[in-house]
C-alpha cells in the first residue's frame, strides 16, 4: 500500500494505527504549503486535494481519516481495533466524527487555517480565539467521556491514536490538556507504534507530553 501523509497532521493518527497492525506499506511525504496536494499526480489518487490518502493494494485510494481508520480496524479483526460489542462500535465512530469534525474542522482550523474563515486580518485574533475555545469547550466533554477508562471506549481502539493527534496540537500550541485526557496523552506517548510514529515523523519524545492537567 501507498500512504500518502504529512508529519504532525491529522495523517499522525492513521500512521499510528498502520504501525500498530504492522502493516507494510510505502510513505509519500505530502508538502502541504508547497501544493503539492494540488499537482496532477496527487489530484490523480486525491481530487479532493486532501490527506491523509491511502493507496491500496487493488489501487483504489482510500480518503478521510475516519474511513481510512474504519476500513484498517475492519480489514484486521484479530487486532481488535474496533469493538465487538456494538454500542463500544458506534461510540469510536461518535468519537472520530466530533474529533475530525469539530474539534479539528471547526477549531484547530481556526488556529492553523485562519485566513480560510476570514480574509480580514483584523478578525484573525478573534477567530483563533474562538477556535481556541471551542477546542478546549469540546476536550472538557471529552475528558468526562474518558473518565475512569484508560481508552476512549474501554479498550484501546481506532478512535485512540484520532483522539491522540489533537492532543498533539494542543501539546504543541500549548492548549492544556483536561486531567482525563491528559493521562489519555501520555498514555499514548507510551506506546511503542506512537513513539515509533513520531520519531519518524522527526519529532523529539523527551519535549513532549510536560505539561501538567488543566
């Protein structure tokens, strides 16, 4: 397989879970701010000009880090990444949805992407701002969903290493993590694919994960 990324994005967490099913497959750097998410031969496997993308065997491509995540804990039951029981199944798809959608479509889009919700440089302060406050109103109902569990659902999970790349951005941006969720954090930083993950994706493990529960 061909799997198409950029170190310390979204992209962080379906490389997580390849490396936890020991899944062999080719890494394709993705240089977002050159375009190289707009050249033809990317739009050739992506026309939505996003990633992360996974090229499979058949040579299909495979977009959305929701589905990408659904069909790799699918195509690997023994690895049970996703639940058997079905209530514990349907809470990873909530969790991945709110992540994906919400907590980095709505809010650390806002941080990092400003200028594609305002054009005016005077409201990019309030914008990032209130991106900042979503992302920190949504980890509060997070944290109190995790509660008591090492996992989002119980057991560790496809949801885990989605749940783990906005941790990441909030370690990175210095958004404090809740109590729940920063246990949660490094929990995952614990991990041998996590470490594995973000040594090649040439991050330094020793600076992360130092700040303390908000």
């Amino acid at each position: 397989m061909k799997f198409y990324m950029t170190p310390g994005s979204c992209s962080t967490g379906i490389h997580i879970i390849l490396e936890e099913l020991e899944e062999v497959f080719e890494a394709y750097i993705v240089n977002l701010p050159g375009g190289d998410q707009f050249k033809p031969d990317y739009l050739a496997i992506n026309p939505k000009s996003t990633i992360p993308t996974l090229v499979r065997k058949d040579g299909s491509s495979l977009t959305e880090v929701q589905a990408i995540a659904w069909w790799l804990g699918r195509s690997h039951p023994r690895a049970k990444l996703i639940p058997d029981d079905i209530d514990a199944e349907t809470r990873v798809i909530e969790a991945m949805a709110f992540i994906v959608g919400t907590i980095h479509g709505q809010g650390f889009a806002r941080i990092f992407a400003t200028t594609t919700f305002t054009k005016n440089e005077a409201d990019h302060d309030n914008v990032r701002a209130f991106g900042r406050e979503l992302v920190e109103k949504c980890f509060r109902i997070l944290d109190a969903q995790i509660a008591g569990k090492d996992y989002l659902v119980g057991t560790y999970s496809i949801a885990d290493p989605v749940l783990f790349y906005v941790e990441f951005w909030a370690d990175k941006v210095g958004i404090t993590l809740p109590p729940n969720l920063l246990a949660h954090y490094k929990r995952m930083l614990g991990r041998r694919a996590v470490q594995g993950v973000l040594r090649e994706e040439g991050y330094n493990l020793n600076t992360l994960g130092q700040q303390k529960a908000g």
